[in-house]
C-alpha cells in the first residue's frame, strides 16, 4: 500500500525502510523539516542515520567549546521535547511514522553521549561506532520500545536507550581502564 505525500513522492506505509526519498526542496521549505533532517544530511544515502550523527558530532564540536554545561543540558531537553513534536508532525506529512531519513532523533541521543563521555577523539569515536550499532541493531528492550512507541515520542525514545547503551559501555570500559 502506498500513499501520496506533500513532497510529491509516493511512499509504502508499512515500511519505514522502503520508503521514497522527499525531493531536498521540500525538506529544506520548512524549518521543521530541515531541522528531523539534519540540515539534509538525513537525504543522503545509504546509512542517513550514520550521516546526521556525523552531522551532529560536526557541529558539537563547532559549537561545544563556546557553551557551558548548563546550557547544554537545557538545550538537549528542549531539544528532545521539540524533536518529539516536529518528528511525529513531520512524519505524518511523509505519511511514515519513523522515516530514515529523519535524523533529529540520532542527532539529539549523540550530542547527549558526546556531552558525557570525556572529551577525546578516541573517546568520541568510540562512542561513535557503540551509538550507531546500538542504532541499527536495537537490542532489547529498544527494539521492543520501538516497536510500542509510536509517533515522534517513539522516533526519539529509541535512540536515547541507544545513547544510554553507549553511555554504560563506554563507563565499564573507561572503569577497566581502556585508555580514551
């Protein structure tokens, strides 16, 4: 089954990974849409979800050292709450709940990992390959989360329990000495 979204594309509903790719003007004539697509990296392809955590860890690092920890934390909490609204309402206009190509989701769980895990590459880069396999793989409960969660409240959620994944891994090997 299919159903004709705003962007002119056609989209399968039961499938979040058969879906048809809304044209870069659409996504960029509303803020909204560009921000769930990570500024467009959320069009490229393949791995749009690896791409907007590059995008995410790009800009911690341009904006990062100007901002405090506060402003962090206020910032990632607004940014969770908006991402619950505009990622549901940019959804339903893709006429696909959890597209790939929206990417807030991965972008928000990875600047909360890069706020907590100490401030290297190795350290970052580390935590970087953990957050995409928790991402992709989804072990339990995320995938069952995933699965219950529904619209843009289920979009984030998931990638946070990936976050907090990432986060407990990266503690036991900072704990048993890795050297990050």
């Amino acid at each position: 089954m299919t159903q004709q979204t705003p962007s002119g594309s056609s989209v399968p509903v039961s499938s979040r990974h058969r879906t048809t790719w809304p044209k870069a003007s659409w996504v960029v004539a509303d803020g909204a849409r560009l921000l769930m697509f990570g500024l467009g990296s959320g069009l490229l392809r393949p791995g749009s979800g690896t791409w907007g955590t590059l995008m995410a860890w790009m800009l911690w690092e341009a904006v990062r050292p100007s901002v405090g920890d506060r402003e962090v934390a206020l910032f990632l909490a607004f940014a969770f709450v908006y991402g619950c609204w505009a990622a549901g309402r940019v959804g339903r206009q893709l006429g696909v709940e959890d597209h790939v190509g929206i990417v807030w989701d991965e972008m928000v769980a990875f600047w909360l990992v890069l706020w907590l895990v100490p401030d290297t590459l190795a350290s970052q880069a580390v935590a970087f390959v953990l957050f995409r396999i928790f991402d992709v793989t989804k072990p339990p409960p995320i995938r069952q989360v995933d699965a219950r969660l529904k619209s843009g409240t289920g979009v984030m959620v998931d990638d946070i329990l990936a976050a907090g994944y990432t986060l407990l891994v990266m503690a036991v090997l900072i704990r048993l000495g890795a050297s990050l």
